[in-house]
C-alpha cells in the first residue's frame, strides 16, 4: 500500500505527531502544577520550542513528571482527554512535587527544560564527558538531570525572555541549526 517511501512517510509523521503531543503536554500540565509567580514566562518558552519543531528541527522529545504532575495526568485522562491517551512519560523524583522537565533532541544535541527551579541545559556531540540524560526511560532522579554541563551551554530563564537570543545561539552552534527566534 504505498511501497517503503510511504510507509517511512507514515511513521515519521507518527513521531513528528508524538513530540508535538510531548512539548504540549509538558506545558499543559505545568501551567496546572506550578505555583503562579513562575507560570509567567511558560508561554514563551513553549513558542520558542515549538518554533523549533516547526522548522522541523525538534527529532525528539519526552517528558518528565513529578508526582503532583503524575497525579494531574491521572485526572486528565480520567476526564477522557484523547490528546495525551496513549502517551508515555518518566516519572521524576528527588524534586519538588511540582517540577517537571522535557528532554529534547534538535540534530545531535539533548537539551533539558526544568519547569523552573531550574535552568535549561544543552549538550552537544562534543560534550561526551558528561552524563547526559537519556530520552525515554520510566524514572529520573532530578540531580541526574542537573548533569554537568558546560556554563556557556546553560541558561536561567528570566520574565523578559532575554535567555532565548544566547539560547538559541547555543543551539546554532552544536547542530548547525538556524538560530531564528
């Protein structure tokens, strides 16, 4: 039905679809969990992530829960929201209740998003010295994804979005990625 051509079309739209559903999720469900004072700046961080999978730079994401978070997708799915039925996610503990994290892969780089309590961290090809956090595994402990990371490659996000220029930058230069924002 299509030849090979078409069925590799198939299932990369299905994965372009699956970390589509995981960037939504991770924002979704931190704006239920997450103490107000922090919840400010999570629309622009979700645009500036979604403009990197909308030039179809994003290959991968997962997501992270703590446990209020575990809990609040249980009552979403209870509520038969279809969107996140089906979904996987790891659990993460050793953090607040309330914090969440998204790995994700642009090219050959991981980068790991903290809800907040947290700043952003990316690691390149070249950074192989360091423990980086692996995509898609049930169980995270939080100081693992806190691994070392180069100070140049990690970025406290602030109200006024200044974090995205450098942010970006650094992206540009371990994927060879356009750094639009």
């Amino acid at each position: 039905l299509g030849g090979t051509l078409t069925r590799e079309l198939c299932i990369d739209t299905v994965r372009k679809w699956q970390v589509f559903r995981s960037i939504n999720l991770f924002f979704q469900i931190i704006e239920r969990v997450v103490d107000t004072e922090h919840r400010h700046h999570f629309p622009m961080r979700k645009d500036f992530w979604l403009g990197f999978f909308d030039r179809g730079l994003v290959t991968d994401a997962w997501v992270i829960l703590g446990s209020k978070a575990t809990d609040e997708m249980g009552r979403i799915l209870a509520a038969g929201e279809k969107d996140y039925r089906g979904l996987n996610w790891g659990r993460l503990s050793g953090g607040p209740s309330d914090q969440c994290a998204l790995l994700i892969r642009v090219g050959k780089a991981t980068i790991m998003e903290f809800s907040h309590s947290g700043r952003a961290r990316m690691w390149g090809e070249k950074d192989k010295h360091a423990e980086i956090p692996q995509l898609h595994r049930t169980k995270y402990q939080a100081h693992l994804l806190r691994a070392d990371c180069p100070p140049d490659q990690m970025f406290r996000h602030d109200s006024n979005g200044n974090w995205r220029i450098p942010a970006a930058r650094c992206i540009s230069r371990l994927t060879g990625a356009s750094n639009k924002v």
